[in-house]
C-alpha cells in the first residue's frame, strides 16, 4: 500500500491529461534508474574503501620515508 504521500502524489498525476502521465512516468523511471545507477555505484565504492585507505596509508608511508620520486611528465 503506498503512502500517504505517494497517494497523494498518484491521485495528482491522475487529474492530469494521459500524454502528461506519460511524460511524468517516463520522467520518473528515468530518475529511479538514475538513482539504482547511483546505489550501485555507492554500494561498489563502500565495499572498496577499506582498500582504498589502506593504499594511501602506505603511499604517505613512502612519501614520508623518500621511497617515491616526483613523476615526471616528460617521459610520458
């Protein structure tokens, strides 16, 4: 059962002309899948974080103890 907001929301998309409906239903299953798209992305990110800081609390590691060089973009 939807919400209340959600009734509200449907009861309103309702009163409007059928092409309107379609517009917005268009627009709104363009937006959910924006929004899976975009908890996917997050879910892979948080899974990787660990990771991720672990690599940089080494690369400080080796930039404090001069183990690193400064890149040079000429050789590339």
């Amino acid at each position: 059962m939807p919400s209340s907001t959600m009734a509200t929301i449907i009861k309103m998309i309702e009163l409007l002309p059928e092409n309107q409906q379609e517009n917005i239903a268009a627009h709104l299953r363009e937006y959910i899948a924006d929004l899976e798209d975009e908890i996917g992305w997050d879910n892979k990110f948080r899974d990787t974080q660990s990771k991720l800081s672990k690599i940089a609390k080494g690369i400080r590691k080796e930039i404090s103890e001069g183990k690193t060089q400064e890149f040079n973009y000429e050789k590339l």
